[in-house]
C-alpha cells in the first residue's frame, strides 16, 4: 500500500471528545500527526463535518474536519 499523507501518524490510544456547537462526544484518538487523526467512536450519529478534536490530556484543542468514515473509525484533517 502507497502512503499518501502528507505527515506520518504515529498510533495512539488517547481519550477525545469532538467538540462542536451542539455539545461534546467521546471518542479515541488512535493515530494523530501533524495534519490528522484517525478517531474511533461508539456511534457516528449526530457528528457533524466540521468540529474541534479536543485532546485533554496533551491539552490541544484542534479544528479539524472529517475526510472519511468507515465503521466506527473516522478521518480528520486539521484545519
């Protein structure tokens, strides 16, 4: 397979939430780079396109929106 990133991402298992004008949902950061995160959640339903990833314990707050959905997985880039 033929990496197209434009940043390698290094796989993590970090607490998330997506934060968005609505409320927050809790999600697991699973790998994270410079210009993306691959996030897992329990339920896509509700999420929105365009979102902050927040990250607590390495205290970022990142606005991203989402490049793809699969499953409970998804892709986001950072705005």
């Amino acid at each position: 397979m033929v990496e197209t990133r434009r940043a390698p991402r290094h796989r993590v298992l970090k607490a998330g939430k997506i934060d968005f004008g609505g409320g927050a949902i809790d999600c697991t950061v699973r790998n994270l780079s410079n210009t993306g995160a691959a996030i897992e959640v329990s339920n896509q339903i509700g999420i929105p396109e365009k979102f902050t990833l927040v990250v607590p314990g390495d205290g970022l707050h990142l606005p991203c929106h989402i490049m793809w959905r699969k499953g409970y997985r998804i892709g986001v880039t950072f705005d």
